[in-house]
C-alpha cells in the first residue's frame, strides 16, 4: 500500500480532515471514484482491531457497569483479575471514537497488571458508542465538554469508594483521552497518579489544581500536541507538581495504539507501556 494512501487515512482517522474531504482527497488520489471505493476496505484493514488480551480470558473477570456522574448513569467496561483482594484502581480513557474494542483491550492489560480497571464510554449521554468508529467521532463532536470532565471525575469517586479497591486511583488516557486525563487531574484532588498519552496540556493557570502525580507520553513528531508542552513543564515547575516527561523519538501522535498501522510505533509502545505500569505500582501499590 503507498504510503500517501496510509497519511490520508491517518489525517482522517486523527480527525484532522473530515470524512467528505478524506474521500473527496482519496478519489483524486486513486484516480477516481471506483478506485477509491475498491481501494477502501484494503486501507481500512490496517485498521482492524487488535486484541492482546482476548475478552475470554480466564484469568479476568469482566463486565459492563454504571456509576452515577453529571449527566445520569454513565456506562463503563470494568475488568479485574479474578480472586477477592482490593486492589487499586485504575481509569482508562478512550480516543475521539468513543469505548471501541481496541480500548477493551488496553483495559484488561492494565486489570491483568494486578489492577481494578474501568474505560468508560463518553458517549453514554447519546447512548453509548455505536460499533460505526466514524458514527462515534462525530457523536464526540455533540459531547458539552464541562459535563464530560465531571463525568470523567465521577468515575475518580467511583472506584474511589467501589468496594472491591484500596481507595487509591490512578487515570491513563489517549489522544483526546490524554486531553481528559488531564482535566481530570485538574478537577480531582482525590486522584493519586495520571498517565497522559499525547493529551493536550490544561491552561496554565489551572496547573496549581493539580494534586496527582504526572507520567506524561509524546511522540517525538506530534508537533500539534508537542507545541504546548513548554508552557505545561513551566507552569508544573513553578507549582512544584510531581511530574515526569518523556519523548519517544520518530513517534507519531496515537503511536501506542497498535491497530493503528500508520502510526503504531512498537519500539516506543511497548517503553511507554512498561514505564506506565513501573509508575502506577510506585503511585499506587506502595
């Protein structure tokens, strides 16, 4: 597959152009409209969901759960090892496609690293995420922002007080879940650790808010996202925030989720990956 084909699905997919330019670009590319048609599945293939860790395994215990947020119930995918310890808990929060399969399965990783974990659905005001991943990016676009952060924030509480937790909690999000863990950083003293991949940074002035301790992902060539990150290190510094930064070199914005062809970058997935674990077991086991 040529490459220009692959940028233009990742220019679609990150939600930079929308679907209309995305096949108005791809049928002058392809040389014309039949083209185009036939060549999307091919495209779209790369982009076939991946699971690491299958639904059915036994070692988990899984299922579908509620809690109470701002906007009313608030569906979540809640997995943990099996067996009866409390054990600390941990938010997974999902891309700008809403709670898809390949999120499922970054929430059974994270239970079977000995964790508590929920991902919850953003969409569940507009009733939940639809199996369509386009259907679901432009649902997000309808989300009322300040009532999503606090649905977010609700989820700190839930597993907070959820019987079957130690009460310590931790939250870990990607692209526009990187952008959500952040704010929930801002809007939950009770949070003890947070996780960002490639989220975008909170305002300055809302950096003092900030009582949970910070692991912050970047790839090294997401320059939209990257652009904001002196001022987030400054104003963490001069509110004395525990934090750490790293850059993955040659690493594109999403390159941890490895349904993601075009952006996967395994190398720095899998450093990232194990530096988030190393720092939740510190943040939260200890």
């Amino acid at each position: 597959m040529d490459k220009k084909f692959l940028d233009l699905y990742e220019n679609f997919s990150s939600g930079e152009i929308d679907r209309r330019e995305f096949l108005k670009r791809l049928t002058l590319l392809a040389g014309g409209t039949a083209a185009a048609v036939s060549m999307l599945p091919l495209i779209e293939r790369s982009y076939a969901e991946v699971q690491m860790v299958d639904e059915s395994d036994q070692r988990l215990q899984t299922k579908m759960v509620t809690y109470p947020a701002e906007t009313g119930e608030m569906l979540a995918y809640l997995v943990r090892p099996k067996g009866e310890e409390k054990l600390p808990g941990v938010i997974v929060i999902h891309e700008n496609r809403g709670l898809v399969p390949h999120i499922k399965d970054v929430v059974r990783r994270v239970a079977l690293e000995g964790f508590l974990a929920i991902g919850p659905d953003a969409l569940s005001p507009l009733g939940g995420t639809p199996e369509d991943q386009d259907e679901g990016r432009r649902k997000m676009r309808e989300l009322d922002r300040e009532a999503t952060v606090k649905n977010f924030t609700a989820a700190v509480q839930y597993l907070k007080t959820h019987p079957q937790t130690t009460g310590k909690v931790g939250c870990m999000g990607f692209c526009w879940g990187g952008g959500m863990t952040n704010q929930v950083t801002v809007n939950s003293p009770d949070l003890n650790a947070a996780v960002p991949f490639y989220g975008s940074q909170p305002a300055a002035e809302d950096v003092p808010k900030i009582k949970a301790s910070l692991l912050c992902h970047y790839g090294s060539l997401d320059e939209r996202i990257n652009a904001g990150i002196e001022a987030f290190e400054e104003a963490l510094k001069k509110a004395s925030i525990e934090y750490k930064m790293y850059m993955y070199e040659g690493a594109k914005h999403a390159f941890f989720n490895d349904t993601n062809e075009g952006r996967y970058h395994e190398e720095a997935s899998k450093l990232a990956w194990k530096r988030t674990i190393a720092f939740f077991n510190e943040k939260l086991k200890s």
